[in-house]
C-alpha cells in the first residue's frame, strides 16, 4: 500500500525480481523511481488542461490524504451495514445481524480463494522467461514515443482482458522494456500502460461475470434471484460490452499519441538502471542432491500439466465447452506451469506474486459478512426499492452504472464490490424486468472505470515500473472520462430493453 499517504511504493507491496536466475519481475528493493534527475516542480499537471489538472489534484489528494486503507474501509462498511440493518428492518436483531455476519464471512472463503488464484497464476504466467523475451521482442518494434505509447496501450488492453493479474505485470514489464530503447516521459508510458487495465472487468476473469457463469457459485446472485446462470455469451460477448471495447481499442492508443507531454515538462527514465534492476541473479545453489534434481525436474512440471490438461478436456467433452471460476484458473495455472519449465522455477514464480495477495485474502472474508447481513436481514430488499423510486427496466443498467463507480471508489475489489452492490440491484432488476446481463456488466463496467482513479490496482504497476502515483494521475483522469462516456453511453443504448 502507499507508506504514510506518500507517494512511495513498497517493494513488498508487489512482486519483485528476488527470485532465482527464471525470476523475470524487477529488483524493487529500493522505492527509488528509476528516472533521471529533473528540476524539483511538480509538472504532472503541466501536461493537462487546467480543469484536468485540479481534478488530477483533488484525486490524488482525496487518495493520499483522505481515504483510509480499503481493510479500514470494509470494517467502517461492516459496522455501517450493521446499524442500517438494525435500523431498517423490523426483524433484524443484533443476534441475527451477528449469525447473518458469521455466515456470509466463512460462506465466501471458497470464492475469496479463487480470486487468490486467479491472480497469482495470472502474475506467475507474466513472470515467466518466455514471457518476458516475448516483451523484449514486442518492446523493440515502436521506433518513437507515440508510437510506443499506442502500442504499451493495445498490449495492455489485450493482456488484461485474458487475465487481470496477467494484464498488470505484462503492461508492467512492457513499459520498463520500451523506456530502455525509446527516449520518452516514463509517466506517460506507465499510464498508457495501466491504461489497459480499464477492461479488466470486461475481460475472461472478472470476477463478476464469471462467478454468475458459474453454477452454484457462492457469489452467483443472478442464479439466486433468477434460477439460472448468466454464459459469458450474455455478458463479456454480448454487443453492449464489445462495441465499446472496440472504441476504446481504437480511441485510447490514439488518444494517448495526441496527449504527448512537451520535452521541457517530461521526466525520463534511466535506461541504464533500468537495465541494472532487471539482471537476472544467478543460481548460486548447484548442489547435486536428489532434491535439488527434483527442483529442476522440467518432466514433473510437463506431466501435472498434462494431467490438467487431459482434465479440463474431459470436463469439457462430457459437460459441454464453458468459460468459468475454476476453467480460468487451470487455464492459467497450466500455462504456468508450461513457461516456467520447472517446479523451483514456478513456485519461485507464485511466491513472487504471492506478495500483492494480502489485501484481498484479509478483505474478502469481511465483504462476505456484510453480504450475509445484507441478504439474510432483508436490507438488500429495502434498498433495492429507492431503485425503483426512480429507474425503468431500460434505465436500471445505467443508473446501476453510475452507483457502481461510486461503490469502487471506496470497494476497489470486483468480488467484493459485487458482495455489495449485487444484493441489492438485482431484486430491483427483476422487479423492473431489466436485463440481468445488462445490470450485472453495468457494475463490472463501473468498477474498471472508475479503477482509472482509484490507485489500489495501479500499486502493482507502479512498484514494476518504479514511480509515485502522482506521475501518471493526470493521464489516468483522460482515460478515466473517455471510458466513462464509452461503456455509459452503451448501457444506454445497446443493452436489449425490457
């Protein structure tokens, strides 16, 4: 997290190059940006308008200075929740409230932990050798700024819509490989970089989407209030989701070349440095041992993933082809295992990306409890009814659109968020017979937007590439209002009407 309000990133805080000699993430032991020495002004918000630029304030003001840490958020949400609950609801009584709570915190355990894994094979699969000469390759090919800008933007997008935790290493590593060959403002780069991040959530492994294409899902409130399950076919493919995808794929990298900061406002990064952070340690450790042979065994690694394999295709050939929770994970975690080669190697890979998982295996837990108090007092119910004071079953998704970024502002976890948020709006949706789909990528929508300013997933990203928030929060403000008005103007438009 960010130390003291500052704008320094922790090492711990993200994966790091401290591995063996298949470690491919950078040495992050100092919180020293990798940039060259520049006059001491802040020229972040020289590069924007000056409307942008006292929004790009207020941000990183309210962020820095105001919000607590999301841990202390989800406790002040808990007690919160609670009082609504014994206020709103006849029948709901502490001892109730406290049984609702106990049961939604161990109730979400199963989820909490395949968003863990999700993650981590996502970080592990970027971490990997063939990975990263990949990136080197990729990194090589924009001979001018904005053209690595464009392209840092594309790769970015793609990678997160496979995998969320894939997409921020690979944008990561990506901007770090560029700012070695091509001579341009670092912060600039890393925000086209985290740029793509803004379709995460409409990507194969949102949280949201595929906990309601998975049945029995603890989190599958769409099955709940409906009786069935949501197939990515209604959701993450469906034309309301795409067609902005699309503009977004197009407009961002376009965008991002005409924002170019001026020479005398850009602050460089230091290429030599960052080629000194990114050598690979060698193994020291040859000891000949039937352990250490075993460490290295690349045959072990080959056979549990055939046996993944060899699963998942008797899955699929026996139930029929689908897209969920744990698809995703094997998915990932086999392709891991493939790249990495060896098991020392992979386990390296996870341990390194195992640092970023805290948050959520501590916040998780206590979103699950206030799930449990919302749906099991009926407060969900009560809630659900200002919605339909004043929306229509055309009008639902937007307006469910317009809470949901601001829920993320304060919830910035998709698994969590929808704990939240899901109980509520979707009675409403069946009420008003809006489209589920619809309502349910209206708060996946919501949470990658409004992810644009909100730093809690961009901590990641800036510990790879070694600079303060602040850096690119002004880039992150155009990003945030150009996706703002894509995916709001599809919600309004292009979800099918009641």
């Amino acid at each position: 997290m960010v130390n003291d309000r500052d704008t320094r990133v922790h090492s711990g805080d993200a994966p790091g190059g401290q591995g063996d000699e298949n470690a491919s993430l950078p040495n992050l032991e100092s919180s020293i940006p990798a940039v060259s020495t520049m006059p001491p002004r802040d020229t972040t918000t020289e590069r924007i308008p000056p409307i942008l630029s006292r929004l790009t304030t207020f941000s990183v003001y309210l962020f820095e200075r105001v919000m607590p840490d999301p841990f202390v958020f989800v406790i002040l949400l808990t007690v919160l929740t609670a009082i609504l609950a014994f206020s709103l609801v006849p029948s709901a009584t502490p001892g109730t409230i406290a049984l609702a709570w106990h049961d939604g915190v161990f109730g979400i355990l199963t989820f909490g932990f395949q968003m863990v894994l999700i993650l981590v094979t996502g970080y592990a699969l970027a971490s990997s050798p063939l990975i990263h000469s990949l990136l080197e390759k990729i990194a090589s090919l924009p001979k001018s700024p904005r053209a690595a800008v464009s392209l840092t933007v594309v790769i970015g997008m793609a990678a997160s819509w496979l995998n969320w935790g894939f997409g921020l290493v690979v944008a990561g590593l990506l901007a770090r490989e560029i700012a070695k060959r091509v001579r341009m403002d670092f912060g600039w780069l890393v925000a086209a970089a985290y740029t793509g991040f803004v379709i995460s959530t409409e990507g194969l492994s949102g949280s949201i989407v595929l906990s309601q294409a998975t049945p029995g899902s603890i989190l599958n409130l769409v099955e709940k209030t409906s009786g069935h399950v949501l197939p990515l076919s209604t959701t993450i493919f469906a034309r309301f989701t795409l067609l902005p995808l699309l503009a977004l794929l197009v407009l961002l990298p376009l965008i991002y070349r005409w924002i170019e900061p001026s020479a005398e406002h850009s602050v460089f990064a230091d290429p030599e440095r960052l080629r000194a952070e990114d050598q690979r340690k060698p193994n020291l450790d040859k000891q000949r041992t039937l352990g250490a042979a075993l460490d290295s065994a690349w045959i072990l690694n080959s056979l549990l993933a055939a046996v993944g394999a060899l699963g998942l295709a008797w899955e699929w050939h026996t139930r029929g082809f689908i897209l969920d929770l744990n698809s995703m994970i094997l998915i990932c975690l086999l392709l891991g295992l493939v790249f990495h080669a060896t098991p020392r190697a992979y386990v390296d890979a996870v341990k390194n990306a195992a640092r970023v998982t805290g948050p959520l295996i501590l916040q998780y837990p206590l979103y699950g409890g206030i799930m449990g108090i919302m749906t099991a007092t009926g407060l969900a119910g009560v809630i659900s009814k200002a919605f339909l004071a004043f929306a229509t079953g055309h009008t639902l998704p937007f307006w469910t659109y317009i809470s949901s970024l601001v829920i993320t502002l304060f919830i910035p976890s998709g698994g969590g968020h929808w704990a939240v948020q899901g109980p509520f709006i979707l009675p409403a949706a069946k009420e008003l017979h809006a489209s589920f789909a619809g309502t349910t990528m209206a708060v996946a929508m919501g949470e990658s937007v409004a992810n644009m300013i909100q730093p809690f997933f961009a901590l990641p990203i800036l510990a790879i590439a070694g600079i303060p928030m602040r850096r690119m929060m002004g880039f992150m403000v155009i990003t945030f209002l150009v996706a703002l008005v894509a995916f709001g103007a599809s919600l309004l438009l292009l979800v099918p009407k009641p």
